[in-house]
C-alpha cells in the first residue's frame, strides 16, 4: 500500500515494528502529515516523539530538534495535557547534539539550557543535570577549562530521576579526559566500562574509541588491537555511530590502513547525507589522514564511491581523495570556531 494511502494507526504500527532508519522515518514522517492534516494534536504529539527518539540515536538529530521544538510548543500551549517526564528526558537527547549545528548560535544554544534549566526546577529535579549538560556543551565549544569547572560541580550533587545512566555518565568523563590528552586518566577511567561494570544501549560502543589512541601511545597495542576489533563490531551498521566509525578509520590508518579502507568504503555513503555535522567532520578528517598515508604505499588503489559521489572518477587518485575529505572537514571545523569564537576544531583536525 502506498504510503498516501494509509491512516496515522496503520502507519505508526508499520513504524513501531520496524528498526530504527530511513524507512522508520519516512512512515512517521507520514504519520505526522496525516495528523497535522486532521487537526489531531495527541497524534501529531505521538508520532513526533518517535521522531525525536530515532533521530537522536540513527543520525537524523536535525529532525529530531524540529519535532521537538513542535511538542514543547504544544507542551506550554496545552498544559497538562502531555507527558512532563519524557518530554523533559528527550530534552536531554536535544541539547546533546545540537553543538554540533554552526547556524545555531551560542546565544540560542544556552537559551535552551537555561529553558531547560527552569522546566526542570518546575518540576522538582536538581540542578545537576543542568551542569553536567553545561559541562558537555561547554567541551563541545571547546572551552575544556570552564567544562572542567561545571565538572567539578556535578560530582558534589546527587543523582536524580533526570540524571543520566552511570554508563553514560561515565563515557562523558572518559571523552572529557581525553580530549584534555591526559592518556593515562583517559584509560583508568574508562576501566569500569571496558570491565563490563558499568553498560547501556549505547556503552561501552561509544567509549571504546576513546582509549584506542591513548593506549597506543601508552605502548599497549595489542590491548588497543583486541578492543578495536570488539568496538567495531558494536557500532558496525548503525548510521549514529559515523563519529565512532570514523574513529575506528583513524585507529586503523595507524596499525592496518588497508582494513581502513574497508571501513571507509562501508560507510561513506552513509557519511554522504548524515545529518550531524561534527560526525561528518570527524569522519572526512579521519579519511582524509587515512587517503594521506594510502598516497605513501606503492600499491595501486581503486577505491570503492557510490555513484554520483564528487570524487567518482578519483577513485584512483588517493592523493586528491586526501585532499577533498580534508577541505570538507576543514570547512566544517571553521564554520564552528566562527560560531564558537576560537580555534578549537580548527586546531583539532591538525592534530589529526
């Protein structure tokens, strides 16, 4: 049946029996319309829930920020009508990746944390949640000092309902302490995650890319080896892991830049139309070095593009696949120093 031709019932329950994806989307996308259209609000409200929890965790957080800002127009206009918990918890999802959008500014970004800063006070959480999202947008900026500052508050307060898991908390601390370059701290704190004490849906996937460059140079190889092979296997398929996939590139591109090409050709269509800038920077960045040391090896290499790609007829030419993934990561990286007012990412992708 074509999807024009169903009702909002039958499209939200195709929606709810399938994995998250393109395919999910474009039904509750439907879903949405088809409410909107009837003047029906609950389901308008129903179907753009689905939306925000899909596009927070299958690379659409772009999408998921527009069906938000809908609902909690809906939340003040109608009050008590809808759920306080949930919307308040997806705020959390909201605010998590919305750094990652240059045209949104920083005036606008803290906005919203101090909206959300006020909802949840109203509803009689702590300000912790504030703080440790303050301290993650703040890293995010790449203002790692005053992140550090708002770290040092959330570990004196008490969890709440509104906290996140530990795992997840945990990871945040993790990343925290590796973008500080503290390899040692980075790796101790990632033990009770890598032990298996501490997991969630998305722990240890997303932490494990965060010790693999710190045990390498910490001279642990074969530990770093055993785990990439681990991580890569969690977030393998799942378009919200480009970041971490890209990471697995970068790792790769040091110890076996052959499987890193693999890794790339898997995944670059998928990089093509993923929605979160940063996730495409730290991707194109990571493929960019990967193509620079792929230019250094005699042999000859024909890469794998999908049709229509830019360097389509590059495909030999790693030297000038270099050179593309790397201005397009570095046209990313200015636009949010521009909006962040330093040169954090700028001087992060020549780290890289």
């Amino acid at each position: 049946m074509n999807l024009t031709e169903m009702s909002f019932d039958d499209l939200m329950e195709e929606a709810y029996s399938l994995p998250g994806g393109k395919a999910k989307l474009e039904l509750l996308e439907q879903a949405v319309r088809v409410a909107d259209a009837a003047g029906d609000i609950d389901q308008g409200y129903e179907a753009r829930s689905e939306i925000v929890e899909l596009g927070s965790f299958h690379g659409y957080p772009m999408k998921a920020l527009v069906a938000f800002s809908w609902q909690l127009g809906q939340y003040d206009r109608n009050p008590g009508r809808f759920d306080d918990y949930s919307l308040m918890w997806s705020y959390k999802w909201v605010l998590d990746r919305i750094t990652a959008f240059a045209d949104i500014s920083r005036t606008q970004i803290e906005n919203l944390l101090e909206d959300m800063k006020t909802r949840f006070a109203a509803e009689g959480y702590s300000s912790r949640t504030y703080h440790y999202y303050r301290a993650n947008i703040l890293e995010d900026f790449g203002e790692l000092e005053a992140s550090q500052a708002e770290w040092a508050i959330v570990q004196t307060m008490d969890r709440d309902e509104m906290s996140d898991c530990e795992a997840c908390e945990q990871h945040s601390l993790v990343e925290f302490l590796a973008k500080q370059g503290d390899d040692e701290a980075t790796v101790k704190a990632a033990e009770p995650i890598l032990k298996g004490r501490m997991t969630c849906g998305e722990v240890p996937h997303v932490t494990i890319t965060k010790v693999l460059f710190p045990l390498l140079r910490l001279g642990r190889q074969a530990e770093a080896d055993k785990l990439q092979k681990k991580g890569y296997k969690l977030v393998k398929g799942n378009r919200d892991f480009l970041y971490h996939q890209g990471e697995h590139i970068g790792y790769l591109t040091l110890t076996d830049p052959v499987k890193a090409l693999e890794v790339f050709e898997e995944y670059v269509a998928s990089s093509l139309d993923h929605e979160n800038p940063v996730d495409q920077m730290i991707f194109n960045a990571y493929s960019a070095k990967m193509f620079r040391r792929l230019s250094g090896e005699s042999i000859r290499f024909q890469v794998k593009l999908p049709a229509g790609h830019p360097c389509e007829h590059q495909s030999e030419d790693v030297a000038a696949l270099a050179k593309h993934f790397q201005q397009l990561a570095l046209a990313t990286a200015e636009k949010l120093d521009k909006r962040n007012g330093n040169g954090y990412y700028t001087e992060l992708l020549e780290k890289l």
